[in-house]
C-alpha cells in the first residue's frame, strides 16, 4: 500500500549512500538548524529557538554557527533540507529561501519536508496506532493529515473544521501529534473512541526533519511552499497519495 509520508519518508535505511544533510525548519512557533551524518547516525551539531518572528533575523547566524559546530564547510554537504509547510507565510518564505540560496551557491540539492510528515514520523512503528497530525490553522480549523502506524496513507493533507476532525476516531485509537495536538484533544467528544496518546509540540524534531530530507526523492520533493486549499468537503479516506500532487504551489 502506498505510503502518505513517500517519497520523503524512509527508514533510516532509505538511501543507497551516506550523506550529510543540512536541516532548516522556520514552518512554525521555531528556528531550528541541524547537520545530519547518516552514518555515524546522529547530528554533528543543531540548534533551536522558540520564536514567533524573528526568523530571518536569527536563521543566516543560526545556520553559521550550526555549520562551525559541526566542523564542515557548505562544500562538504550532500544535500539541503526545509520545512515546507503548512506554516506560517513569512517563516516558510524565510527558511526556504534561504535553503535554496544555499543549495544554488553550494551546487547542493535542496529538498522539502512537510511539517505535517515531520511531526507523524518518529512515531511510526512505536505502538502500530494511526497518526493524526494536527497544525493550528486558526479560525477553528486545523492543518491535519492521518497515517496508519507503518505510514499508509489514511486521510490525505487538508485544512479542516475542527468539528471534522473527530471523524478520524473512526480509524480506531489515534496518536495525536503537532501543535494542535492538545486543542484536539481538549475537543475530543467523550463518545468517540479516545486518542491512545497526545504528543503537543510547538514544532518539528530538527532531526527528523534532516532523517525525512535523507530519505526525500529530490525530484518528487521540491523546496516550494506546501498550501493546502481549505475544502467545503469532509476529508476522503484515500488508497494513495503523492505528496508532489499536495502542492497548490505553481
């Protein structure tokens, strides 16, 4: 079955050589910047601050001082991931714009991440319960997309009435992860099967953002702003779903 998170979710098996991937997300409430070694399989080096504004203030020094940490030139990398949304306008445009500057004067690939897949993805496998990956997407809606435990692909990235959101109570027990995992909750009707577990956080693990970006396939995984339409429709349970066609952006 395909998977909602492909192509840029894997296992940490999921390329054919090792890389060093420099990981920015400035998608929400957060600047974070990490260098990843895929084979030593950690970070050489991150960094993160909480903050509404200010990331393009904070990112270029952030990403100077990752970089020295880590002991690497721009030369040395393999490869550029970012955040790509849902978010905020401002801080996507920040992050990437500044991870394609880099890659174009690095001759670096750049690849995007969805905060919605960086969010679901050290989950998966933990306990086999579905997923449901929720952002703030204010006025009573939220940004949401719903994984079975191995990544299968359950509800597809949408913008959401709060009042729909429920109806994924019908894939039974749900982790709930993002930044409106506990606004859900709180809204959780007592009549529905409960959520097994709630993981609020106020942005994306910079790891997992530079494990998503080893795994990305370059040409399905462009670095453009990811924005999702709000939809008058429920959202469709579908058997598969290509993160390149979630794109509105041109």
């Amino acid at each position: 079955m395909d998977c909602i998170l492909a192509p840029e979710f894997g296992t940490r098996n999921g390329y054919d050589r090792f890389m060093l991937i420099l990981a920015i997300d400035t998608a929400l409430d957060a600047c974070a910047v990490a260098v990843l070694d895929t084979e030593a399989g950690s970070l050489r080096a991150h960094e993160a601050q909480a903050m509404a504004r200010g990331h393009a203030e904070a990112l270029m020094p952030m990403v100077d001082r990752v970089m020295q940490a880590a002991g690497l030139s721009f030369s040395a990398l393999d490869r550029i991931a970012v955040t790509v949304g849902p978010g905020s306008f401002t801080g996507l445009r920040v992050g990437i714009s500044a991870a394609r500057g880099l890659g174009l004067a690095a001759e670096k690939q750049v690849v995007g991440v969805t905060t919605l897949s960086a969010f679901a993805a050290p989950h998966l496998g933990e306990s086999g319960a579905p997923i449901l990956s929720a952002i703030d997407a204010r006025h009573d809606h939220v940004y949401m997309q719903v994984v079975g435990g191995d990544g299968t692909a359950l509800v597809r990235p949408g913008v959401v009435a709060m009042a729909d959101v429920f109806e994924a109570a019908s894939f039974g027990e749900l982790h709930l992860v993002g930044n409106a995992a506990r606004v859900v909750a709180d809204r959780w009707p007592a009549d529905a099967v409960q959520p097994a577990g709630v993981d609020q956080q106020t942005a994306p693990d910079i790891a997992w953002v530079a494990w998503l970006g080893a795994a990305a396939d370059p040409a399905a995984s462009r670095p453009r702003p990811l924005y999702l339409r709000p939809v008058d429709a429920k959202p469709q349970v579908v058997a598969a779903a290509d993160q390149g066609e979630l794109s509105a952006a041109p």
